[in-house]
C-alpha cells in the first residue's frame, strides 16, 4: 500500500519546516516575554508568555529528533558537528549538550514559577545566566548559522532586546518600583 510511503514523503519534507517554526515560535516568545518585562506588564501575562515559549521549545526538540535526528543522540551530535564544521572549519558536535540542560532549565523554570505566586522573583543570577544561554543560542542559530535572510533580523532582534534592557536599568536605578530586569519573574 502506498499511504506510508505518501505520508514519510509528506512529513520528510514537512519535518524541517516544523523543526524551523517552532524553534521561531520559542525565540518569539522569549523576545516578546523579555519586551513585556522591559514594558512592566504583570507577571500573569508574562508567565503565559514564557510558558508558550517552553511549549514552542519542546515542540522544536521533538521535531528535531524525529524528523532530523530520528532519536538519536549520534546522530544529533553528528548533525550539530557537521553544521559547526560548514560555518567555523571546527566539526564540534558536543555543543548540544548546551541544548540539553537549557532545555531542563527552561523547564524547571516554568515548573518553579508555576509552583509560586505569580509575582515572586527568582534569583537574579538564574534569570540572568537563563537569559544569556538563551540570547547566546538565539544568536548563534540566527546570525551565526541560520540562513542569509535571517543574519539581520537576528541581529537586530539582538540588538533590540540590549537597547530595551539598557533602557529598563536606567529606570530601574532612577528608583523604578521594581529591579527585574533581567529576571524571570
């Protein structure tokens, strides 16, 4: 019968496309999210935000290791190495592993904060060194290794997100009610 082979062909090519649009889904989410934070919008609203993000992240993770991957960590770490290969000369695949415990600490994040009052505040140095991973892959997989027409919009999303920041501790030193940027919460 056919409609196996019809459905691998579909998902075959449907697969990378998925794997790409959720992966945009999760780092809009967190742009947004750390916009709302640097705009003050309440801790309800932003927690919803976050919580897509992870949502559009762990969708990203399963497309990639069933379409891309097939569920193999070689064959991820293979994929990652061929990919940092073809940009630095350097066929390095271990940098996956970063994925991995980014992924879980995105997740206990959302879980703790889940866990709490909406409005209570993590640690400044967990939502920083959060933020950092997160912006550090975001640039790498947009300016670094993404694709031509996604070098400027990760730049200047990158680019954005400094100025907002910068903005929001300088009100925050001026004696703005609260000092969370960066912060989670």
């Amino acid at each position: 019968m056919e409609t196996p082979e019809v459905l691998n062909e579909v998902t075959s090519g449907l697969g990378p496309e998925l794997t790409r649009w959720t992966a945009r889904v999760a780092a809009g989410c967190w742009a947004f999210w750390l916009l709302m934070v640097v705009a003050g919008v309440s801790g309800r609203s932003r927690r919803v935000v976050w919580t897509a993000g992870l949502v559009g992240h762990l969708a990203h993770v399963f497309c990639a290791f069933h379409f891309i991957h097939h569920w193999s960590h070689a064959e991820a770490v293979l994929h990652t190495a061929r990919l940092t290969e073809r940009v630095t000369g350097w066929g390095f695949g271990q940098g996956v592993w970063i994925n991995y415990v980014f992924t879980l600490a995105w997740l206990t994040d959302v879980v703790w904060w889940w866990s709490r009052p909406v409005e209570m505040v993590r640690s400044r140095g967990w939502s920083v060194g959060l933020h950092w991973v997160f912006a550090f892959l975001f640039f790498n997989a947009t300016v670094v290794f993404g694709p031509w027409g996604w070098k400027p919009i990760g730049a200047g999303v990158v680019i954005l997100l400094c100025v907002a920041w910068k903005l929001r501790r300088k009100e925050t030193a001026a004696g703005s009610p609260t000092d969370e940027i960066p912060s989670s919460g």
